[in-house]
C-alpha cells in the first residue's frame, strides 16, 4: 500500500485556491456535517478549543469518508511530542501556532521529520502508516506531511521571509486576532493598521512564491484577501456561524 497522497499540499504548491473552515465544536459530528458543505479543508482546533489529542482521532476517522475534504490539525503549541502524536494518528497537514522565528520554525520542521532529518520518533504500528501496511513509510512520509506555520506577532512579521524559507515549510498563515493584540489593538482584527499589515505580509509571501493563508470571518476581507494572493482562506468558523444564526433566529421571534 502507498501512502495517501496530500492533496491539500499539492494543492497549494501549485497555488490553486482552497477555501477552508474552522472546527472547533469537540467531537466529530460537526465537522462531519462540514464536510458536506462544499469547503476544500478543515481545520480541527486543539490551541483554543476544548479539544485534546485523542479527541481529533474519531475527527479523522469521519473525514476520511470524505476523500474530497482535507483535514488540518492545529497543535496546541509547537511542541515535538504533541506534533508526534497527532502525525502518528493520521493527521498529514497540521497548522503550527506561534511561530516567532527561524529557529522555532526549524524546530517544528524537526519535529514532523523523521531522523536524520528530524526528531520525529519511530513506531511501527500507528494509523499514520496505516498499522504497518504502508510500503516504506517512515522513509517516505515526509513527502506527504504538509507543515503550516502561524505567524501572528510584530516579532514575528519582522522575520517572515527567514520563517517562511527555512526549508519544510510549506506555507504560512497569518493570524489577525494575535495580531492586532501584538500591535496594541486586542480585539480589532479589522482596524485599518492590522489590515495593513496583514496585506502587507501577503504582499511579501506572494512575492517570495510562498502560500499563504489566513482565517477571517469578515467576507469582504476573506474576499480581499483571496484577490491580494492568500492560497489557503478560511472564511468561518463553526462556533461563530452557529452563534450568529441561534442570535437572528432568537431577535426574529423575540417580543
């Protein structure tokens, strides 16, 4: 058996658009309803979500009935051993948060590498190679990991081009919230300095050749986005959609 080939990283590498949302709604009845929605990815949550490692395993079970969805996972921080579990488990694309510079970045390089390469450790049996029955796994299974890196700090603006070109990175995605937080605006992803920013820092990846991404309910923006080079847009989230349609359907029928 052949590993599965990562159609959301070739995808990107060769720059056709993936419109992306975010779960982070525990367990995998939603994001298996997602997949019915006609988006290219999904991005199970483990950073600011009430969900733990173990818990994205049923999550990739359900989507692999969906052979069209990619699934992305978000450690909770970059950390080689978080990162080796969720890889072990079946996760082929994952989104590492906080990333501030180049030697965090060739750590979490490191991290979904195996040796010599990398530090990610050896088992035989997991569910990444498919319980052993993958013909060369753990010599080919680089090929087909997918590394996202988040930068979302000033610190982190100032060294985006060293991030993005340490070699294993396969794109970058920009987080708003952190930020506008970062720049001294907590909670206005939208003021027009941050926005700057961001579409700078598009500008700047575009140029380079590297995709780029980002999360932005505002559709107008993810709109903007998309036309100034993002790759990889996600456009929602599951917690917010739901929350705004129980709030309108609440003030249709509220006295």
């Amino acid at each position: 058996m052949k590993n599965p080939t990562n159609k959301f990283k070739a995808a990107i590498r060769d720059g056709r658009q993936q419109i992306g949302i975010w779960n982070s709604i525990g367990g995998s009845l939603v994001p298996e309803m997602l997949a019915t929605c006609g988006f290219d990815w999904i991005l199970v949550d483990t950073e600011h979500a009430p969900v733990e490692v173990t818990d994205v395993l049923p999550v990739l079970q359900a989507l692999a009935a969906w052979p069209e969805i990619s699934p992305v996972v978000r450690p909770a921080i970059n950390d080689p051993v978080l990162i080796k579990r969720h890889l072990d488990q079946g996760a082929q694309t994952l989104l590492v948060p906080y990333v501030e510079s180049v030697k965090e970045a060739e750590a979490a390089v490191r991290a979904v590498r195996y040796p010599p390469r990398g530090i990610r450790g050896v088992a035989g049996l997991t569910r990444a190679s498919r319980f052993g029955t993958v013909e060369g796994y753990a010599a080919t299974a680089d090929e087909e990991i997918c590394l996202l890196l988040q930068v979302e700090t000033t610190r982190a603006m100032e060294c985006m081009e060293g991030i993005a070109a340490v070699d294993g990175v396969d794109g970058i995605f920009i987080g708003p919230s952190d930020l506008a937080a970062s720049m001294g605006y907590p909670g206005q992803p939208g003021h027009p300095q941050v926005v700057a920013k961001i579409e700078d820092a598009i500008a700047r990846l575009k140029a380079m050749g590297v995709p780029a991404g980002i999360l932005t309910p505002d559709r107008a923006f993810a709109h903007r986005c998309i036309a100034l080079g993002t790759v990889f847009t996600a456009v929602g989230a599951d917690l917010g959609l739901l929350s705004a349609a129980a709030r309108n359907l609440a003030t249709e029928f509220s006295r």
